[in-house]
C-alpha cells in the first residue's frame, strides 16, 4: 500500500508527512520511500514491490497516483490550510512580494481545484492546518486510523516532543543538511530525513494574512475563492461576499 502525503506547499505538508513517517516506522508497518519529483513517480513505483506501507511526500498527484488510490492500493494523506495565509508564507519563504502572487489567480484557483480532486477520492485523509498544526497528538490518531496501525500513548508523546515548533527549531543545523535543486531551478537545503528545509519555518499563526496584505489584496482573493473560505470556517467580509454574489446572479439572468 501506497501512502502519498500530498499536501499543497505551505499548508503543513511537511509536518503531517513526518507524523505519518514517524507512524509508519515506528509501528514497523513501512518505511518512507526516497525523496523524489512526482514527475517520476512512474519509476520509483516500480523499484518498490513489498507488501509494507510505502510513504511517499508530494505536493500533488500523478495519473498513476490516482488510479492507485481508485484502486485502494494507495491513501491520500492532505492537508490545506488558508489559501491566504499560504500566500504570505510563500512570500517569505521566496523572497517574493505577496501582491505578486494575490495577482497569480491561477494558484488560488488551482489551490481550490487540487481540494477538490482529493475531496472525490474513494479513499483519502483531509486535514485542516489550523486544526493540527498545534494539536499533533489528534492527528497522530487520525493518521494511524485510517492507515490501520497500532499508536499508544508512549509513541503519540514523543512524536508531539520532537516535532513540536520549537524542538524542530532548535534542531536545524544548516551544516548537516542536503542540497536539493527544485523544479524551478532554485537550490534548497533540506535535512533528507524529514525534508524540513532551513527556512522551513515562517508565518504559521492562522489569520497571519491581515497583517500582511493589503485590503484589496485580501478582496481580490475573497472574490475568487470566497465560497471556499466559508465552507471551510475561514472568515470573509460577508457583505462584500454576498452583495459580489447577487451581482454575478443578476450578471446571470441579464
């Protein structure tokens, strides 16, 4: 069995992928596969063939991804957060400027787009960030239900230890880490265990987004995806979203 931790960037990707990693091993249930581009999901496919639990990090699926989960020979583990904060916490970990990527409609867009692919699957976790990020031990239980295996109280406490902010934190050593070159050319240093880069770490309180974005900012994006927020508890400025709605209703009937 496949299990692709395939959270969007910056939504606690990398933390739900080393609870599940950390779950997997320590259960003796499987292992987490090499680090590899979803791209060439196809060939590190074919160099596993056991029967354990294979955990695999990706920020998206491959077609052959999803026939496996259509075909319960794998699990989706996701996550997704506040597309809003996302953006800021792009921002800081690129250098970019956050007016940029608000402008960038196809990201937002897409961000909601990928929800809903991993909504339609048969078999997946769906994990809200503002729900885990701080409560590991909840999702700890969550991960080995639906992945079968066995977590005591002892094995829960010392994941929430060593993945707690602060401890990750503390554990950086720039000196020890890897050299990984991204698809879009730029070198990362990461640790190759829990693929935590050395600027990992940036924005991470929900609703950090208001003090970083400008109003229009915040409206331009509420605009696109405002439907989203609100079935998901993320707060909009429900007048501008309503009096937006009934202005695409009339737009429809004129």
């Amino acid at each position: 069995m496949w299990v692709f931790c395939c959270g969007p960037v910056r939504s606690g990707s990398t933390l739900q992928f080393n609870i599940t990693r950390e779950l997997v091993e320590k259960s003796n249930s499987g292992y987490a596969v090499d680090y590899d581009y979803t791209d060439n999901f196809s060939k590190v496919y074919e160099r596993y063939n056991d029967e354990k639990l294979k955990v695999f990090k990706t920020h998206s699926l491959s077609p052959l991804m999803i026939e496996l989960i259509n075909n319960k020979k794998a699990v989706a583990i996701y996550c997704y957060r506040d597309v809003r904060d996302v953006i800021v916490s792009i921002a800081k970990k690129e250098d970019n400027v956050v007016s940029n990527l608000v402008l960038n409609n196809k990201f937002i867009l897409g961000y909601v787009d990928y929800y809903n692919l991993i909504k339609n699957l048969p078999y997946k976790l769906m994990s809200k960030y503002e729900d885990f990020y701080n409560n590991i031990p909840r999702e700890c239980r969550r991960i080995a239900s639906i992945l079968n295996i066995k977590a005591n109280v002892e094995v829960i406490n010392q994941i929430e230890k060593e993945y707690s902010r602060d401890k990750l934190i503390s554990n950086i050593d720039k000196d020890k880490m890897d050299q990984f070159v991204g698809k879009n050319g730029k070198t990362y240093t990461l640790d190759k265990k829990t693929l935590i880069h050395f600027n990992h770490f940036g924005n991470y309180y929900p609703g950090s987004y208001v003090m970083e974005m400008s109003q229009s900012e915040i409206d331009k994006i509420e605009k696109g995806v405002g439907t989203w927020l609100l079935i998901n508890g993320y707060k909009v400025d429900l007048m501008k979203y309503f009096i937006l709605r009934l202005k695409l209703i009339k737009k429809r009937f004129t």
